[in-house]
C-alpha cells in the first residue's frame, strides 16, 4: 500500500507554543485529511483538502495541501491542554484511502 | 445525531470461533471502510465499499470477509480468526459532493482480542 510519511513522531511543547507537524508522500493524492484521536476514541476530522495549494483554517488549525499534491502540513496555534493527543494525516488516491502513522502531541500546562 | 455505530466495544474471543463485528451509520453515505490499528503502523484499510453489493479489498483483506446488502451496514467477518487479528478496529463511512469526498466520519472502535 501507499506510505505516508509522517513527521514528527512525537512533540512535547509547552502550552501556548505552536505546532507544526507534516505528511509526505512518494504518491500524489486527490484529497488530504487532518484527524485527531483520543484515547479510547476513533479519529474525529479536523480538516479537508481537496486542491492542491489549498489553505484551510478551523479555528486555531490551519492546515495546507501541498503543490506538488505530495505533501500536506498542520499547525495549531497557541496550544491548549486539550490539544493533547494523536494526529493523523491521510491522503486519498481513486476510492482508497491512506493514513500517517500519526503525531503524538503532549501539551504541558 | 449523524454516527457510526460499531458493536461491540470489546470482544475476547478464541482461535477459529467465527465472529462478526457490525458497523452501522445513518448519514446515507455511499462509502464505507473497515480499518485496523496496531502500534507504530497507524491505521491500515482491510476492506471498503463503494455503494451496496460493491466491495474491493483494502491492505490488509487476508482473513477478513465483509459484506454490503444495504447501504447503512457493512458488517466485518472473521471466520476463523488468530491471535495475529488482536487489534484495535474501526469502521469508517463517507459522502461524495460532486467530484470532491466528505472526510470520514468513524466508529468509536472495536478492541478484539483473539487468544
């Protein structure tokens, strides 16, 4: 299946900081999608991007689908406690689609 | 409330005991997917559908069977699973908008444990 690298594998920051993390691929996509998961949940969506250099905001979130459709990235700015747990990227080829391996972020009070 | 429900939350089971893991959603999506996540490998797609009656194999198929005869079902079987199913698992649907798709929207999961 299709690899989705994605980077950093884990992030400590201090509250109020900001965070950026990023997802590449060797593969190009038609979609990218953000999730967030807590514990014990499924993946809930944050954002989605359909075209390429596409620049998308929900609330402290923005996230960008990159030109070459190979890459997207996410930042949260100003962190909050609740920010705490993992994000996935995932990319859309045909019908199918493929996930990161995630971001573990902690946000410390 | 638009959901995907997936049932049971838990299941313990034993090697070759069939099994069925049922995934509902009530958003009329024509999309629907079943994926399994293990630590450090994410999330990987055993099977989807595109509408009733058409189902295509994901990454990972290899011991799985679904089905699709209505549109807001897509149950997940195991015929004779192995302790190498232990898994954490989801079921995931989703919308079409002209030539762009909806995100996903996922199940809270199923935790199998085959022993």
């Amino acid at each position: 299946g299709q690899q989705l690298n994605q980077s950093p594998q884990s992030m400590f920051i201090q509250e109020g900081e900001d965070v950026s993390m990023n997802c590449t691929s060797s593969s190009i996509f038609n979609t990218w999608l953000w999730y967030k998961q807590d514990p014990g949940e499924g993946p809930v969506l944050l954002i989605a991007l359909y075209k390429a250099g596409e620049l998308t905001s929900n609330g402290r979130l923005t996230a960008q689908f990159g030109i070459t459709r190979k890459d997207s990235f996410l930042n949260i700015s100003a962190s909050i406690p609740s920010d705490v747990g993992i994000y996935f990227c995932a990319g859309r080829t045909g019908n199918q689609f493929y996930f990161g391996t995630g971001t573990s972020l902690t946000v410390i009070p | 409330e638009a959901q995907v429900t997936q049932n049971p939350r838990y299941l313990i089971t034993v090697t070759g005991k069939k099994l069925t893991v049922t995934c509902s959603q009530n958003m009329n999506h024509e999309y629907m997917s079943w994926y399994r996540q293990d630590p450090g490998l994410g999330l990987r797609q055993i099977y989807y559908s595109m509408n009733v009656e058409v189902t295509d194999k994901g990454d990972v198929p290899e011991g799985y069977k679904v089905s699709r005869k209505e549109k807001r079902n897509f149950p997940l079987i195991l015929e004779s699973p192995s302790p190498n199913q232990t898994s954490l698992y989801f079921c995931a649907s989703g919308g079409r908008q002209g030539p762009s798709y909806y995100g996903y929207t996922f199940g809270s999961g199923t935790r199998l444990t085959v022993v």
